[in-house]
C-alpha cells in the first residue's frame, strides 16, 4: 500500500486535543446510529455496527454515549436517526482528489458549509469528479509492538485473502478486497491482533506528493472539514510520509 497514508493519518489523529475528541465522539455517534437502524442494534450479528463499535473504543468513547447512540436508531432515546448518507467529490488546493463521506440531516447546511470550506481554500466543489481516481478497499493497520509478528500477521493476512500488505518500522498495513475484508479481518483477530484501525475506505490509485509548505495548506483543510459535525471521512490522495506529524 503506497505511501503508509493511514497509518500516518492514525497517528496524527492521536494527537487530537478535546474539542477535536468531541467532534471524533460527535461522528461515531452517528454512525452508530446508522448501523444499528440499517442492520439492528447487535454487534454479533450487524459487521457494520461491530466495525463502528470497534472504532469507539479505539476513541475511548464512553460506553454510555454508543448505548444512546443504538438507542437513537429505533427511537428508544426519544428521537428516532434522521439522518442521511451522502459523498461529494471535490478537488482540495493543490488539485489534491479528495470523497468527502458525511451523516447530515440537513443537506443544503452541509453542502454550504463544504462549498464555503473547500472554495475559500482555492479548490474546487463544484463540478469535480474524482471517483474514478478511488477504490474502495478493506485496510487493516496493526501497530507493531514486541506482541506483534509481523511475519505471522503477513502469512494469516495472505491465506486469508489479502491483496497488499505493507511492513513498516512501526505498523502493518493490510489492503484487501472489499469480499475479503470480514475474512482477513477475523483470521486476524483470533489471533489475538489489535487493530489501530479497521474500515472499509476509498483508497486513492495513485498518492499525490507536494512540498511541505503546500501539504500543510491542505491538512489545514482537511482539518476543517474534519472539525464539522456532519462529516464523518474524507478520503484524499495527499501523500501523508512527507509531513511532519
């Protein structure tokens, strides 16, 4: 997997301060939410709400807060989930790609408030079309520790379906079909592997690299629209090893 992106992008995230880790809880919920009203509110028998599941508590998010949030999903809380699920493809500055995935249940706040975000930056929201530069795929990170055999985690991965795995100094990253994603992912876990990160994402064909003073710009804002509650992933191309953490 070219370019370590997502480990890159995990650990710059722990680094989030509060008001960030609320806004992480604030996009958890929601997906939660979601999960459970579209597949029910058991983990053992809804993947999609394990996987969030699995995410929250990577977060540290309290238990309390995902119990509401599967009780948003029949209305048992009071107020039944609203929202909806839609993707915008946009250019970041720099002519960087980038699918923006968000949870709103007001479309037209959202799309304003990613226009505003996006144009003023200098890229492009409308008319941008982008998908074709994405796959969706299973990525799999485990952050490698003296617990962790990198040589076991490539062969389990490898029988179990895997397409590409990367071996860094710190992490393993694991690339795979979206069918092989369940297997590798739980022949993974029954061997006892910790996951830093577990999801079915867009993956970029091709990482785009930039000097250092332009891929600030563009974390800048990728940072915004990170910050907005109604968006839960934006999938990019920036080439992540070249800037500092």
């Amino acid at each position: 997997m070219s370019g370590h992106s997502k480990w890159a992008t995990i650990k710059r995230a722990k680094g989030a301060n509060d008001a960030k880790r609320g806004a992480i809880f604030t996009r958890l919920g929601r997906e939660i939410t979601i999960a459970a009203r579209e597949g029910g509110g058991n983990p053992d028998s809804n993947f999609r709400l394990r996987l969030v599941m699995d995410k929250a508590r990577a977060a540290n998010m309290p238990k309390d807060n995902v119990e509401r949030a599967i009780a948003r999903a029949t209305g048992a809380g009071g107020d039944a989930a609203t929202f909806e699920e839609a993707t915008y493809e946009v250019y970041l500055p720099h002519k960087v790609p980038a699918m923006i995935q968000v949870l709103t249940d007001n479309k037209n706040r959202t799309v304003a408030d990613l226009r505003k975000t996006v144009t003023r930056a200098g890229g492009q929201f409308e008319g941008a079309a982008v998908a074709w530069q994405f796959s969706r795929k299973g990525v799999l990170v485990i952050e490698r520790n003296a617990k962790v055999n990198a040589d076991d985690v490539f062969e389990t991965a490898l029988e179990a379906g895997a397409d590409d795995i990367d071996i860094s100094d710190d992490a393993v990253e694991i690339t795979t079909s979206p069918e092989a994603f369940r297997d590798v992912r739980e022949a993974l876990t029954k061997k006892k592997y910790e996951f830093a990160s577990a999801e079915l994402a867009m993956v970029p064909s091709s990482y785009t690299e930039l000097d250092k003073d332009k891929a600030e710009q563009v974390l800048g804002v990728i940072d915004s629209l990170e910050e907005m509650d109604d968006v839960q992933q934006v999938y990019h191309s920036l080439q992540m090893d070249s800037v500092a953490a």
